[in-house]
C-alpha cells in the first residue's frame, strides 16, 4: 500500500501536507532530487547542512579565489535555483557546515534541527539515505533519525529521496540501494520537467556533478529502520574511493559517540 504522504507528493501535489522539511546536505541536492516538486510546497522549509564549498582546490576550479567566495556562488545558485519554483529564499534555513564535514559536527546539527523542527511544527521530513554514497548525506539521514527520536512527543514521519552509492567502484544515482522500503516515482509533467531543468542550469559551478543523474527521475520511500553502527552495504563505500575525509569505520564511531553524548539507544 502506497503511503499517503507519498502519493500526493507524487501525484497529487498540490494536495501535499505543508509543514513539510526538506534537510539536504549540499545546496543542490534538494531540486536534483526532487526539484519537480518543490513549487507545490509553498509553506515548505529547507536545510542546508553544508555551504557545499568543502576546500580551496574545489573553490578554484569554480573560478573563486576562496573557499568562502566559493561559498557564496552556492548558495546564491540556490536561491536562483528555488527563485524558478517560485520559492523565496526566506524557506531556507542555512547551517553554514563547511562540506564534507558534517560528520564531526553531528550533535551541533542534531540539536539544531530539534529546534527547527519544534519551531516550525514539522510533521513531515524528507532527506537522504544511508547508503555510503557521501559523509554528508549518511549525516543527514542520521542527524534527522537522532532529532526525531529526541523529540518523542513529536510525532514526525520522516521520508527520504535517492542519492547515490557505490556500484562497481563507480556511482549509481537515481536508484535505493535496497528495497528496505515501497518507493514510488514521482509523476512529472513536461512543464513542471521545464521548470526543474531551469532550476538545474542555475548550478553552473555543479554541471560536472549533475551529468551523473538523470533529473526526469524522482523517487522516493518511507525511511527504513537504519542501524548507523553497521556498514551501510558490504565492501568499499564510495566516499571512501574519493578519500573525502572519513572512512566508514570513522564516521560510524561519530554516530556512537553522538548516540552516547544524547543519550540515545544504540538501535532504531
């Protein structure tokens, strides 16, 4: 059975719940994932975990001379980007985490998100799997876990759009990993296609990044149960083939130590 949640997401947007959170690691990650549906959720808020500027190598062959200015492009590509969805740049909410680092902050980012989603009355969240794919990402799927379970008199369903993951050594995106959950495809008609493909074209710094997914498809699941101290698949995750700071090893000990300095039960 279809949730309900889902189905108007998907098919029935302009019928979707509006106190909605969408807590993405990178700016870009949202309207990639599920940019054909952001225009329908007018009340909606959005958090950027990172300022999607991770050094200055990075922030240079974006053409800034640094990491801050590279800092800076992106988040004004994704305020042009909501801009075309007719979403004001008021709906985000930036956490300012330098990228690829996310994962030693993770009880900053916990406590912060237990705030917006008190403040804002939440009642529905979408963000990333756990799959391996980025440290960030694997962040954001366990901060909104974390939060959800400090807020025990909050009843919050949380939902989660594809990513990406390590298949053969290279990157699989627009898929789950596992069928741990029913997903469904998101319905996208050809204006609101247009409009999406005029949200991409604002990530000028990000076109490299953005040729690997296939932006007519979105899809999305309820959020299984993770247990974040187990490896999110057998073998070599593929933040660990682009050395991105962390091991996998390393950042399950930060969700341990996250996990024991919030008092939070070892299993979901």
């Amino acid at each position: 059975m279809i949730d309900s949640f889902l189905e108007k997401l998907c098919y029935k947007p302009n019928n979707v719940n509006r106190r909605t959170l969408i807590v993405a690691a990178h700016p870009d990650d949202d309207v990639i994932s599920m940019g054909s549906r952001l225009r329908y959720l007018k009340d909606v808020k959005i958090v950027y975990i990172t300022d999607g500027a991770p050094n200055i190598e990075h922030s240079n062959l974006a053409g800034c001379y640094s990491r801050e200015q590279y800092a800076r492009k992106r988040r004004r590509e994704s305020e042009q980007a909501l801009d075309c969805a007719g979403l004001s740049k008021d709906c985000c909410i930036w956490l300012d985490i330098t990228d690829q680092t996310a994962s030693f902050r993770m009880v900053e980012i916990i406590k912060k998100l237990v705030d917006i989603i008190k403040y804002n009355g939440i009642e529905k969240i979408i963000t990333h799997t756990y799959e391996g794919g980025h440290p960030d990402h694997d962040t954001a799927s366990f901060v909104v876990w974390s939060a959800c379970r400090m807020l025990k008199e909050v009843n919050t369903d949380v939902y989660e759009f594809s990513s990406y993951f390590n298949h053969d050594c290279s990157i699989k995106t627009n898929y789950f990993l596992n069928n741990l959950t029913k997903s469904i495809s998101s319905n996208i008609s050809n204006n609101d296609l247009e409009i999406k493909h005029e949200m991409v074209s604002c990530y000028k710094t990000q076109v490299e990044m953005i040729k690997h997914f296939d932006i007519t498809k979105e899809i999305f699941r309820k959020a299984p149960t993770y247990n974040y101290l187990n490896n999110p698949h057998s073998g070599i995750l593929f933040y660990e083939l682009m050395e991105w700071g962390i091991t996998g090893r390393e950042w399950r000990q930060a969700a341990s130590e996250s996990m024991h300095m919030l008092g939070l039960k070892r299993k979901s």
